[in-house]
C-alpha cells in the first residue's frame, strides 16, 4: 500500500501545491504553474506508462524492470522538460521554475545511473526524500514527520522485492541533492 499511496506519481502531483502555496511572490499564479507541473510532471506520464504497461511493454506501471525504464524514462523527461520550458518562456514564479529544474536534474541523473551504471536506483526513495526535505524547509520543523513516511516507502520498497537496500539508500540521497537543489535555486 505505501507502494502505491506515495508512488512518485502521486508524490509529484501533490508537491507543485505544496510549493505553491508557500511561494509569497504572485502565489495566485504560482498555483495555476502548481497545476501545470502537476499535470505534465504526473498526470501525463502516468497515463503513457500505464499505457505501456497495460500493453505488456514493461513490468508494470512502476517499471519494475530496469531495462524497461528507458521509454518510461524518456517519457518523464520529455513531459516535464516541456513545462519547464513554459515556465521559463511565460515566467513562472522562480519557485515553480526551481522546482521544473530540480525535477530535470533528479530524472536527469536517474538517467545517468539507470543505463551508464547499469542500476536500478529507487525513484520512489528518491522522491519521497526530496518532497520531505522541500516541504520541511518551506513549512518548519513540524514537517519534519514527513522523514517517517519516506523511511516506510523504503521499506516498502524492499519489502516488494522491487530493489535492495543500497539502491533504496541511493534513490534517498539523490533526492536530497534534488531537494536541495530546490532550495538553493529557489
């Protein structure tokens, strides 16, 4: 179930908001860009995954399969360079463009260690610990319960047999670089 509820898909259609509502500068905009990044950095690579994956194409909707991540992958990255693009052009709120960017840069090196080092390190791990460090900055110390939720997606993950410790404990570290990219940038 933690699998599923805090799936990097529904991780990143809830994180664009949470960003949102914390920005000061032209927040009724920055939640309208929260929208968009929802949809192209979510929503619509969800559909096409799920697609794929009700066609046989890869090992289910979370791409079990490191090999079958290359589409899966490209998908994401073409979706969410797209919004980022529009943010730029249209000027988006700098906190919606820092988090487009930072999200390029966590598929950017996913990427990278997917298919240069041949390895599946864990997306949910490395989501779940850059929305839990984004959210804490933006919001305080109350948030920081948010670290038990991405220990549980962790677990969750080796308990499914879908990774082992190491590429859970790397996907977790990534996030926190992307993380604190967000906030350096923004």
């Amino acid at each position: 179930m933690a699998t599923e509820v805090l799936s990097p898909y529904t991780v990143l259609i809830a994180m664009p908001f949470v960003v949102g509502a914390a920005t000061q500068e032209r927040q009724a905009e920055a939640l309208w860009w929260a929208a968009a990044l929802a949809v192209f950095s979510s929503f619509i690579p969800w559909v096409l995954i799920m697609g794929g994956a009700l066609r046989g194409r890869w090992e289910g909707h979370h791409v079990r399969n490191r090999e079958g991540r290359r589409t899966p992958l490209i998908i994401c990255g073409s979706s969410v360079i797209a919004v980022t693009v529009l943010m730029a052009v249209f000027d988006a709120p700098s906190s919606m463009q820092a988090l487009g960017v930072a999200e390029l840069v966590l598929l950017a090196v996913t990427v990278g260690v997917t298919f240069g080092f041949k390895w599946k390190i864990s997306i949910h791990a490395a989501v779940a610990s850059a929305a839990a460090l984004v959210t804490a900055v933006l919001y305080g110390l109350a948030w920081h319960w948010l670290w038990l939720l991405v220990l549980l997606v962790g677990w969750s993950r080796v308990r499914v047999n879908d990774h082992d410790l190491p590429q859970v404990i790397g996907g977790t570290l990534l996030g926190l670089v992307g993380g604190a990219l967000f906030v350096g940038i923004a």
